[in-house]
C-alpha cells in the first residue's frame, strides 16, 4: 500500500478520519484495560467489550488494506 500523499486535501482529509474512526475503539480498549486493572473480578463483563473494541480496530486497519 503506497503512503497518502498528503498534499491532497482529499487523502488528506480521508487519512484524519481513518485516524478519528480508529482512535475511538484504541481509547474504549485502554479504558477497559484501566477498569480491568482496577478491579480484576470485572473480567467476565469487560472482555467481550474489550473483544469487540479490538475487532472494530481490526475491522478499520483491514478496510485501509482493502
């Protein structure tokens, strides 16, 4: 995959909201991670968020492959 070129506003736009979609699942995840850490015996109820945060980050890198 070749690098955005940037001084397109077009790739350029395209490129800060892939990064905004994609910070929103990174941040759920450390927030959970901090819960987990907080209180292990939540584990049970954090781990199938922790999952899905962590398919929707994979689901957003494989779409930039695509």
């Amino acid at each position: 995959m070749a690098a955005p070129d940037l001084s397109h506003p077009d790739e350029a736009r395209q490129l800060a909201a892939v990064a905004h979609d994609l910070r929103q699942p990174l941040d759920a995840l450390a927030i959970y991670l901090e819960l987990l850490a907080q209180d292990p015996a939540q584990a049970p109820e954090l781990a199938p968020r922790m999952a899905r945060a962590i398919a929707l980050a994979q689901g957003l890198a494989q779409s930039l492959q695509d």
